[in-house]
C-alpha cells in the first residue's frame, strides 16, 4: 500500500485530495443488456447502508453507439427516484433506467431505449458509483 502515497494526500477540511495529473479508470465489470422488455440488473444497494448514490454509466454498442450517462438516485422504504442530469451519445439514446423498491434494498436497473426501432440489447454496460451512508435505518 506504499505505492498510494504517490496518488493521495491529505486535504482541506478532512478530505483526500488527488495529486495534481490523477485519473480514475474505469471498465467494468460490464454486462450484456438483455432483450426487451427485460431490465438488467446494474446494481444494488441496501436501505440499511446506503439511503442515495451517484452513478456514471457507460453502455457501449458498437464503435458508431455509445453513451455515458450521470444519475442519482435516491430512495426510502417505500419510494426509489432517479434523476438524469446528464447524458451524451454518438447520436441516440441506448439505455432507459429505473429503480426500484422494497422494504429492504434497492435495484437500479436497465434496458435498451425504446425512442426508436433500433434494437440496443447487447450494448455492454458498466457503471462507477459513489454511494451515501444512510443516517436514519429503516424502522
């Protein structure tokens, strides 16, 4: 764990500054998206751990259709909700997501858009995401 001290530092405030020309990389583990109407199953994450999160997710169709996609999500016992703050592609759309409640955890999921006839079942699907520690447990 030596080797850290050559990317990290202690920051401001009690934060983990990144030395300066730092990167993240990210490539998976992906997944296949499935066939409509099918969902696949991105992620999940217990409401007795984390109560929010934000995910950076790529779907890669082929070299023409790609896409990256900024969403939050937030959930309770009985209520998930995502929001997409942002999105680019090579010009159309690939995945539609949703998330997804029980009294337990929540799944964040997705499946091929339905905008158009175009078929994207198969993009390969990967996400990076930070996670936010729920303050008040499930009853």
């Amino acid at each position: 764990m030596e080797w850290l001290k050559y990317f990290f530092t202690r920051g401001p405030k009690n934060t983990v500054k990144l030395k300066d020309g730092t990167n993240f990389l990210y490539s998976g583990p992906w997944q296949k998206l499935a066939e409509l109407p099918t969902y696949t199953l991105l992620d999940r994450f217990y409401l007795g751990e984390f109560c929010a999160a934000e995910y950076t997710i790529v779907a890669d169709f082929d070299t023409a259709n790609r896409e990256i996609i900024k969403a939050i999500v937030v959930a309770g016992e009985q209520k998930a909700d995502v929001t997409l703050f942002g999105r680019s592609n090579l010009g159309q759309h690939i995945l539609d997501i949703s998330a997804t409640v029980n009294a337990s955890y929540v799944d964040v999921s997705v499946r091929p858009q339905q905008e158009d006839s175009t078929n994207m079942a198969g993009a390969k699907v990967f996400f990076q995401a930070t996670y936010f520690k729920t303050i008040n447990p499930p009853r």
